[in-house]
C-alpha cells in the first residue's frame, strides 16, 4: 500500500507481544497471547481494519460495498451468464477469507431478489445454500425487495411515538417551550434519521409520519383545539414534508460543493449553462417504475433549478442555510397576502 519507514515499526510495535486474559471476581485465567486481530476499542483499530480488508473488491467483477465488517454485493442479473458471474463473486469472497483467515458467518449471508424480471437463482457459499431475504435492515434503514418505504415509515413513527409516550409520563409540565424542545430533540429526529435516502412518496406514508407530529403538537395544554396548522405556527414547526424538501435542497448544495462525494450509479444529467442561466439539472425519463421516478436526483431536480444564484453559489452549508431559510420565509409570508 505504499506504507512503510516508521510507521511500519510503530504498527508493528502497537500489534506484537499482546497478550489477554479474562477476570470475573476473583477469579483470573492464564495469560494466553494475541495472534492475531486489533485491540477493541484502539483508535488505531478500524484504520487498520479498512486497511487489511481494502483489496476485497479488486478481485469481483460486481460493484461492491463496503462498511466495517459488512460486505454487500451489488449485481445486475438478467441471464444465466450473470447469474454465473455473481456465484463467482461470491466465491471468490470466500477464497478470500481463507487467505486472510477470517471466516464467514454463514448464517447471516443472505441474498435479496428485486425487480420484476429477476432470474431469482440459487446462490451458495461452501455448499450451503444463501437463504433469501425480503426485509433487511442497512445501516439504520430497512430496505425490502419492492424498494418501497412502508416498513421504515412504520418502524420510524413507531419509534418515535414510543418516545413520545415515554416524555409525557416523564414531563408533568405541558408548557409549548419545554414541549417544542423535548419534540425537537427526541422525536422528531427518529422521523428524519438518514431521510434524504428514504424520503416517502406514497399518500400513507407521508400521512403515518406526519400523525406523529399532529400528535406532539397536541401535548401542551395552550393549543389544545388549535388547528394543526396554527398548532406549527405557534411552535414555529415546519409540517415534515417541507422539512424532507430542505433536507433534500441541502443534500444537493453538499453534492454540488463536493462537500459529500457519491459514486453515482446513474449520474446526474446536466443541461450546460446558455446566456444568463445556470447549468440546470434535468430529471432522468422513467417509466413503469414510480420508485425510480422518486429517486433524489429526479425529485430535487426541479426544485433546485428553481433556486436564485445567490442561494445556489452560497460559501458554506450555513450560508445556504440561511439564505434558504430566508426564500421561504418570504415565499410563505407572499402567500399569506
């Protein structure tokens, strides 16, 4: 990798000679010495383990995804030859492990088939056959074969309405201040975890997490038979449609600053700049897949071209922000006349 000089002896100064032994109570076992592996807990440690696992995807032909100690294989399967290739893969993931002696946990290896068309083939490890799966949980977000967000809007309102119970049995207070800052703080971020990548179309969806919100505004003694909408206003709420919306916009204002780099399966399509007009992003032609049509890029497209310049060319996320903030306010306060 290209490492070598001191830090090569200090790493291997911070891995050799360790040894470990467990204590409960009074009672010790032998010291017994560490063959391998990194100390939990170590900053080093993950460093060193992106390191040992970083060449994993030079030898698969399939895009592959790494975080920590998961390992996801992404693969377009339309014959029998691809279905060829993807075995391949994951044999070669294998051979791989046994190189390096780490060992699969074969149990938690599965395969999940989507679209319409997919082959649905039978894939291995070490003889033993991949159990399918249509419900997964990455990094926080349930994913399902269908690519639609029912399960993670339920399981988010779900979340958030238990820890909404659990702060009115705490709070005896129902003033709006306490209320819009215990909302703020402990709620409203289970609705908006990661939302940018899940951000709900469907009618239902949007209303399950919009409920829980309705419900929270509730809570303080001042606005109770107050409009759901008056409700906002008084605590100074956005409904979470709009806040998905901002999330977006700011999303973008990071990609476009290269302050967050994506490696685009399908990157954005750009129409080039003519005359006074900014280069403007263009949404991608789907049909007969409304999943897709609700991609980020293709539903921040148009909001984004419709931005001024001087919010659009703004120094820093704060500044967009601001400058953001302030469009809307204006733009709220226009239709209110």
């Amino acid at each position: 990798m290209g490492i070598g000089g001191s830090i090569i002896h200090w790493t291997r100064a911070f891995l050799s000679s360790r040894r470990q032994r467990v204590v409960l109570g009074e009672s010790i076992s032998d010291w017994v010495e560490v063959k391998s592996g990194v100390p939990q807990g170590s900053v080093l440690g993950p460093t060193l383990f992106i390191a040992y696992v970083n060449d994993l995807p030079l030898r698969l032909n399939n895009k592959c995804k790494l975080y920590a100690d998961d390992c996801k294989i992404l693969a377009s399967v339309e014959s029998r030859e691809d279905v060829q290739v993807l075995q391949g893969d994951i044999d070669a993931v294998v051979s791989w492990c046994n190189d390096w002696l780490m060992e699969l946990n074969v149990t938690k290896c599965k395969v999940m088939h989507c679209g319409r068309k997919n082959l649905r083939a039978e894939y291995k490890i070490m003889d033993r056959k991949l159990a399918v799966t249509s419900r997964e949980r990455d990094l926080g977000i349930i994913l399902t074969p269908n690519m639609k967000w029912k399960e993670q809007v339920c399981n988010a309102a779900s979340v958030a309405n238990r820890v909404l119970s659990m702060l009115r049995n705490a709070f005896v207070s129902r003033d709006s201040n306490i209320w819009r800052r215990l909302y703020m703080t402990y709620v409203r971020p289970h609705l908006e975890f990661a939302v940018s990548a899940w951000n709900p179309h469907q009618r239902g969806d949007v209303k399950t997490l919009e409920k829980v919100q309705r419900r929270a505004t509730r809570v303080p003694t001042s606005l109770k038979g107050v409009q759901y909408e008056d409700r906002c206003k008084s605590l100074e709420l956005d409904n979470l449609t709009e806040r998905r919306k901002r999330g977006d916009l700011i999303e973008m204002f990071k990609l476009t600053k290269r302050l967050e780099i994506i490696n685009w399966a399908n990157p954005p399509i750009i129409a080039g700049a003519r005359g006074d007009k900014r280069a403007q992003y263009r949404r991608e032609i789907v049909t007969n897949c409304n999943q897709r049509h609700n991609f980020f890029l293709n539903r921040v497209a148009s909001q984004w071209n419709d931005l001024p310049k001087e919010v659009v060319e703004a120094g820093s996320v704060n500044e967009f922000k601001n400058k953001l903030d302030l469009l809307r306010t204006r733009a709220a306060s226009k239709g209110a006349v």
